[in-house]
C-alpha cells in the first residue's frame, strides 16, 4: 500500500489494521498514522513548533522504549504453582516512550517529559487557555512520576488497566477479538492515577490547531510558563481503490474519504525544546475489497 504525504512539511505515517469497537460491537478498523518532530523556538515568550526531519525523533515507534530495572517485588513461582506468591527479586521494565501504535485512542494524550523542579512536583497543562490536565499531590514513587511532569501511565496500572477474565481467548475466525472490559481509552497513556485530574474532560477532542499549549509547575501560575504553539497543520484522508475493470492504473481507481486525522497524541520536552505530534484517522476496512486498495493519500489543508 503506497502512502503519499503532503510535501509542506517531514512527515512519516504507517497503516494499522485490526479490531475496534463502535457502539459495543467489534470491527475491523485501519487507521493511518501520521507523525511530526519539531524543535521549539523562542519568539516573544511564545515556542514555535519548527519541523524537523531528525529520524530518531520523526520515526513511528512500533514497540515500547524504556529501561530494565530489578528490585523487590511480589511474584510467583512459575515452576511450583501450588507456592503462594511472595517478595523476591524481580526485573521491571519501566517505559519512557509507549509505542505509537494504537489503533484508536477515547482521548488526547498529552505528556510533559522531564519539566520537574520541585518535590513534590505540581503543575498544569492548558490548552488555548483551557486546563487539560492536572497534578496536584501525585506520589513519586517510580522514575515515570519522579522525572516526568506529566508522563507515561502504566498499562496494568489502576485506572487504566482492563479486567479480563482468566477463561478469555480471543476468537479470530468468528469473535470476540477483544475482551469484553475492553475500551479504547485503554490506549490512553496520559496519566489519571493518584493525583492527576483531567478537569472538564476537555482531553476528549483532538488538539485544536494553532493552539498554545501552556505547562505551568505551579498550581496557582504564579510561575513563569512554558509556551508552545501548536501548528496549523490540518489534514485530511482518502484512500484509493481499483475498479475492477480495465488497466490497473490510477486513473482507474476509485477515490473514497477517510476523513480528518485528529491530533491526538503531544509530547513536549521542554528542558530540550522538542516536540512530537501524532494524528490519527480510522474507516472501516471492509468498507472495500481488501485486495483492491492502491494508495492513502494524505492532504494537507490550506
């Protein structure tokens, strides 16, 4: 499948296929991903997201990055079922980038990488004035709360973490695919553990182009905040299919709408003046013949 991607700026993009659900039912999505790195430059107090083409920032990540620890822990002997768990010495893999690849998101995600300063840290992200998101009392207790501001949540971690149930197994010839607790919110990695509050919900719409993302670390702003602006960018999505007939050639294929991508993943490193954006748009991909899809097309509005 050819991807074609608007020239006005580096972008890199990947189509994901699999199981969703809408309206309490499975079905077979594909989402095109696209990604932006940016440096953030100072002009008048406000950060302009510049583009840049560096391949380690401006990559699709398709697997979790992050450091291997070991320590205490609570485990159980794989080799002796019938043994209680009990503390031993475990390795722990604590994340510091979740893979890009969600096939769908319920919300914005948003993660303020580094940006601590105070013990025990505090602050705020707004959005066009708007508070996002919120910490205020969150305990430090592993790397991702001690040295992120706003970072990365657990996937087995209260609040995010789906209950299945010890007898599931999916079913890839007739359903289900998913568990039944399953919910996209689960690909959600923006913090919501103890501590952390998402006023308003305001984080369930994309993020608004030309927006200006503000990072306070102190509750009642009395700091000095980092400003960054969100850039214009606005882009849309048609895939392209053949026919059935005649020469198997562009201009035989058939054009059919994906949509708008929804901006819904930021990260902002403010100590290295950096960003990274993500949108996403999804159709159904029974929509069409799978064998007939040719090419996604990526325009960029304006």
């Amino acid at each position: 499948m050819r991807i074609e991607l608007p020239d006005t700026q580096p972008f890199a993009a990947l189509l994901l296929q699999g199981i969703g659900r809408a309206g309490g039912a499975e079905v077979p999505r594909a989402t095109i991903l696209v990604k932006a790195a940016y440096d953030l430059v100072e002009e008048d107090g406000l950060r302009v997201m510049v583009p840049v083409a560096d391949p380690d920032r401006l990559d699709i990540v398709v697997a979790d990055l992050g450091t291997t620890r070991t320590g205490p822990g609570i485990g159980d002997h794989d080799d002796d079922p019938e043994t209680p768990p009990e503390e031993m010495e475990m390795t722990f893999f604590d994340v510091t980038y979740e893979a890009d690849v969600a096939l769908e998101k319920a919300r914005t995600d948003i993660v303020v990488a580094g940006h601590v300063d105070a013990v025990p840290p505090e602050g705020l992200v707004l959005v066009a004035g708007e508070t996002w998101l919120r910490r205020d009392g969150a305990p430090t207790d592993s790397s991702d709360l001690a040295g992120n501001l706003f970072g990365w949540m657990p996937r087995l971690e209260s609040g995010r973490a789906i209950t299945v149930v010890d007898d599931f197994e999916p079913d890839f010839d007739n359903g289900p695919v998913l568990p039944p607790a399953y919910d996209p919110a689960f690909n959600n990695f923006y913090r919501r553990s103890t501590g952390f509050s998402t006023p308003g919900s305001r984080n369930t719409t994309p993020l608004p182009p030309g927006a200006v993302v503000s990072v306070h670390q102190r509750l009642d702003q009395s700091d000095t905040p980092y400003r960054a602006m969100v850039p214009e960018t606005a882009l849309t999505a048609r895939y392209r299919v053949y026919c059935g007939h005649g020469p198997d050639k562009p201009r035989h294929w058939r054009i059919g709408s994906i949509g708008t991508l929804n901006a819904d993943t930021l990260i902002l490193r403010p100590d290295a003046n950096a960003a990274q954006i993500l949108w996403r748009a999804s159709w159904n991909w029974l929509a069409e013949d799978p064998s007939a899809y040719r090419s996604i097309q990526i325009t960029e509005a304006g």
